[in-house]
C-alpha cells in the first residue's frame, strides 16, 4: 500500500486531544491542502472560519451538544459561500451589465447552494487527510448544522453563508496504532453497477450480519430494539437532535432562497 493509501486507511476520527496546540506551519499545511481541493467552475464557493476565541468554541461545544469540541487545539467550519461572488458581482456592476444585455440578474439558487456544500465538504476532506498525514487527528461535527439562528449570529454569517461542518483537529491524546477502522457496510450494498438497485427485504438480515461481523463496538444496543434497523431508527434517525438540525436547515433553505 502506498503512503497516500495507508494514511486513507488507518485513518479513523479522533475526539480525545492532546491539548498541545497545533504549530502555525501545521495549520497553514491542513488550509493549504484545503484550498488544493476541486472546486466546482473554479470558484471555490465555500470560506472557512479558523475558530480559535475559546468563548466561542465553548458556545458551539454548547449547540453542537458535544463537549470535545471545547478541547480540541485546533477548530475550523466549513461554510458554503456564495456572499463573496454575489458581493463582487454586485461591486463590479453586473447587475446593471445584465440589465444592459437584457438578461435576468439572478440571486443563488439550489443548484449554488448544492455546489458550494459540495465544494466546502470536498476542501474538508482534503483537510483530513493532509492533518493525518502530520500524525493530526481529526472528526467530523455534523451538528453544526443545528441552530442555524445562533451560529449565523455568533459568526456574522449573512445571508449566502451557511454553516456546512465543523471539524476539530488535535494530536490524538492516546497512541492509536492498536485502534482498529471503524466498520462500513459491505460494497455489495454502497457499490451499484450501471443501474441503481434497492435493497431487497431478504438482503437486510445478511448487511448487519456482514456489517457487526466486522466490530463488536458499533450500533451496540441500547434499546430493547429487535434489530438493528431499529436500534438505528431510534437512536441514529428519530432522534431530537435530528428534530432540531431539520427544523435549522430548513431555516437556512428560507433564507438562501
Ligand atoms: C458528515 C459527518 C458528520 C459527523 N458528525 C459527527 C458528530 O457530530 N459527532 C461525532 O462525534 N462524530 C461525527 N462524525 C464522525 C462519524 O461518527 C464517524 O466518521 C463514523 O462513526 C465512522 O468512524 P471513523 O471516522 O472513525 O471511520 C461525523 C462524520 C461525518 C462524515
């Protein structure tokens, strides 16, 4: 296996850190890998927000319910951003030039908003990878994606700026040689081949069997639950926290639009 591929496969999310803060010669090596990622026309629709005033981290420990987040040395979110061209175009006259060449003079619409979501994740990875490769770790938080109002306040988000995700890196605070990858389920069910397949009622049994085969640690139960789709509907999906990250998100569909 190649370095590249070791550094891919041994990677897993790490959330206790060595409290050690990350040198500026490694934060500029993670940001400059981010920057080197694809980006949709070139256009680089996303900003990232170093988040380094610990008030701050402490609030979004707070929203995003999850306490490592105030520890971790180093903290970046992901924005999908479209205020910066919507800004350069509105300094450089574009407006009035399409009102001149009689063609509309448009705001974002779905179609941006999806592609700059996608340009903020696809720069995010890139930053995973390049902190691993320094012996960094690093996880993802989705719940930044919850309590739209506070995050566009606390971080004077305005309107084309939304909040994609939040990551946290830091120096793992334990040697993870030992640590094993987390499972995934297995390519027969991720992998389609020219046409997409549902899933079959008599395939579900065999993908748990195939996916807990791989780990003991994972989706333990902690209901009383009969299986496994179950035990994720209750604990992964019909959640309150999901309740809160929908009921944002559509906020911040309203406001885009
Ligand atoms: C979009 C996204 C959101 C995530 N949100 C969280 C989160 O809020 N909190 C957390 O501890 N981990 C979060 N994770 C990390 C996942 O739990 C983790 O990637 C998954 O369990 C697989 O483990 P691995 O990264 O070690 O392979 C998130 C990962 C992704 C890609």
């Amino acid at each position: 296996m190649n370095p590249t591929l070791e550094v891919i496969e041994n990677r897993h999310s790490v959330r206790v850190y060595d409290p050690q803060p990350l040198t500026q010669a490694e934060r500029d090596t993670i940001l400059h890998a981010a920057f080197r990622a694809p980006t949709a026309s070139a256009m680089q629709l996303y900003s990232i927000l170093e988040v380094d005033d610990q008030a701050l981290k402490d609030r979004v420990a707070e929203t995003c319910h999850q306490p490592f987040i105030a520890k971790a040395p180093y903290l970046l979110i992901f924005l999908a951003d479209f205020q910066r061209w919507m800004d350069v175009y509105i300094y450089s006259g574009v407006e009035e030039h399409s009102h001149e060449l009689n063609i509309p003079f448009r705001t974002p619409q779905a179609g941006e908003l999806m592609l700059a979501c996608s340009d903020a994740l696809v720069a995010a990875q890139n930053a995973v990878i390049a902190a691993e490769s320094l012996g960094i770790g690093s996880c993802y938080v989705g719940d930044i994606l919850e309590q739209y109002e506070v995050h566009q306040q606390i971080f004077s988000l305005p309107r084309y700026v939304l909040p994609v995700t939040l990551l946290t890196f830091g120096r793992p605070a334990s040697p993870q040689t030992q640590r094993k990858p987390s499972p995934r389920l297995d390519r027969r069910y991720i992998v389609h081949r020219n046409q997409y397949k549902r899933i079959a009622p008599d395939e579900v049994d065999l993908m748990f069997q195939l996916f807990t085969g791989e780990s003991d640690s994972s989706w333990q139960r902690k209901t009383a639950a009969e299986n496994l789709a179950q035990e994720n509907y209750l604990q992964k999906y019909n959640t309150e926290y999901m309740v809160e990250m929908n009921r944002s998100v559509n906020e911040m569909l309203k406001n885009w639009s």
